[in-house]
C-alpha cells in the first residue's frame, strides 16, 4: 500500500528543519546520555538536525512543562523521566502544568531496575549498615518527584531507613558526584548508571530494588534477598518496580498534527529496533527497547489509576516527609 499525500507531505516537512531535543536536566546523566545517543539517528530518519538542549530545573518539570506549552509543529520533543511526571501529576504538586493524558508520546525507551549504590566516603557500607544507622541516612537527588527522589522514599519507607533527602542537584549525574565527595551517604539511580559510577569504585552498588537481578550485576541480590518484608511493606518495593517498568519515554506537545506525530513516531520505532543503534546503545552501557507510545503512555497513566485513597495519602505524606 502506497504511502498517502499527507504522509509524504509530513515527511517532507521534517526535510532540513532543526529539531529541539530537551533534556529536564544537566549534560552527563542518564535522559541526558540516551538524547546525545539517538539524537543523530533521529536527525538522519528524518532528514531533520537534532540539537540536545539541556534544561533543568524542578526534576525535569519545569522542562516538561515548557514542551507541553510548546508550539505543536513536531519540532520540539523531549527525552522526559515520564514515571516522575506520573508522581508529580498524580500528587497534584504545585507547579505541574501538563496532562499526561494529552501529551504526544512518541515512544519508550524500556525500564530499567534501580539500584541502591553508597558512597565509598560514607561510613555505610551495605544495606544493613543503612537500615541499622544510628544518624539518618543522606540521600541525594534533583528533585522529590525526580526518579531518584522517588525510588529513594518509597525504599526507604519499605525498608525502615530513617533518611535525610538533599535536592536540588541537577540531574542523576550531579546527585551522583555529591556522594562520590562526601555530601550524601549515597543515591539510587538506573542500572545503567550504576554500571558507569561503580567503575571506578567511588559509588558502590548494594542492591537492585526489583523482583529479580538485574542483567547488568547478575551478582548483586534484590533487596527482597536480603530483606523478608511484610506484606504492607513489600507495596511500597511493589510499586517502586511498576514506577522503574515505566521507563524513559519521548513525548512531544499535545495537538501536533496527526501525519507529522505519525511520521515521528515511527521513525522513532526504526531507530530503537535499528541493530547498529542498539549496539551502540550496549556498547556505552545506555541499554534501549523499544516500547510503543500506547503501552508506555499506559504504564505510565498506571501509576495514577492503579493507587486508591489510602494509598494516596500515604505517598504524598511520604514524599513530603522526604523533601530535605
């Protein structure tokens, strides 16, 4: 079947044209590394150039609250944390201005499990040392609603750490460089990240917080080997895996024209099921899946359907409690 006038048109539109690539936080962070890796070969599927803009600030809200308002002519799109919009949506935070329901998702990039990594400067040196420690435990993340600020309450609260969360770092990256000196005790970030920061033995991986090891530390035990959690707490871990499934995903402004949100998306597919970009993806320790705008869109709306009111009232005591 012939591709339709619109289509070609839409294609066409693309031809020559500067893409925004926007970031919700500093350069060298997970959203940040992924962007730079597929930036060229989205700017190539599209025949478009497409510049990665760095923009942080609020855990990536503020970003994603300028891509929402943005003009919805399919040149500007984001690699957005879309599990910790889901949170912020879902709380009501002051200072949320989107609506996960009626923004353009192009695709997911795939989850990926969480690990716990302490600093080697801290005085902790396992998750016993945190759940045991006399002082609260330091933690540092960009924002309370950022991935890391709500992968570090619920653990925290599932595994009775008395903790002390430190924002305002921007992004995974800059979080991560406050525990390699001292600042925090320590973080919890992507295993791809943690890949990278343990390599040089600044940041040392404790447990993954998921159901089973992670591919990346085959060695390394779940917190639910090293931990027997009750029920009312094992939620808490439950629900911290269904955030981490949500993955990265990227989204565009809500209202772009149907064949040009067409022509992108797709051309998002190519890329992430292309062979050459996932082995460039693996061989820089950035893994990528393809997950299709429905089913990440999905996940993602999940976290807001799927919690009741006990439940509700409980994460926005929690994350509030956490805001350090």
């Amino acid at each position: 079947m012939s591709r339709s006038a619109g289509a070609d048109d839409a294609a066409e539109f693309f031809k020559g044209k500067t893409v925004s690539f926007v970031v919700g936080s500093g350069p060298g962070g997970g959203n940040d590394s992924h962007a730079r890796l597929l930036a060229p070969h989205l700017g190539a599927a599209l025949g478009a150039s497409v510049v990665v803009e760095n923009r942080p600030g609020a855990g990536g809200l503020l970003a994603l609250n300028q891509v929402y308002g943005a003009e919805a002519d399919g040149l500007t799109i984001m690699m957005a944390n879309a599990a910790g919009a889901a949170i912020a949506q879902l709380l009501g935070q002051e200072g949320v201005h989107f609506d996960l329901r009626r923004l353009g998702w192009l695709a997911g990039l795939g989850g990926e499990d969480p690990v716990i990594m302490l600093g080697a400067k801290s005085s902790l040196r396992t998750l016993g040392d945190a759940r045991a420690a006399a002082a609260p435990v330091k933690w540092a993340a960009s924002g309370r609603t950022s991935s890391q600020g709500v992968w570090i309450a619920l653990a925290t609260r599932a595994l009775d750490i008395e903790s002390n969360l430190i924002v305002g770092y921007k992004g995974s990256n800059e979080a991560a460089l406050a525990a390699m000196r001292g600042e925090a005790d320590g973080i919890i970030v992507t295993a791809s990240s943690a890949k990278i920061y343990a390599q040089d033995g600044l940041l040392l991986p404790v447990a993954t917080l998921s159901a089973a090891r992670s591919p990346l530390f085959p060695d390394l035990p779940t917190v639910f080997e090293l931990v027997q959690l009750a029920a009312d707490k094992a939620w808490w871990i439950e629900y911290c895996i269904r955030y981490s499934q949500v993955g990265r995903a990227i989204v565009a402004p809500p209202d772009v024209p149907a064949d040009r949100y067409a022509v992108f998306s797709e051309a998002c597919r190519r890329v992430l099921e292309d062979p050459a970009v996932l082995a460039e993806a693996e061989k820089a320790e950035r893994p990528m899946t393809y997950r299709a705008p429905d089913a990440v869109k999905g996940l993602a709306l999940g976290l807001i359907d799927g919690v009741n009111a006990e439940q509700l009232t409980a994460l926005r005591l929690l994350l509030a409690e956490q805001d350090g």
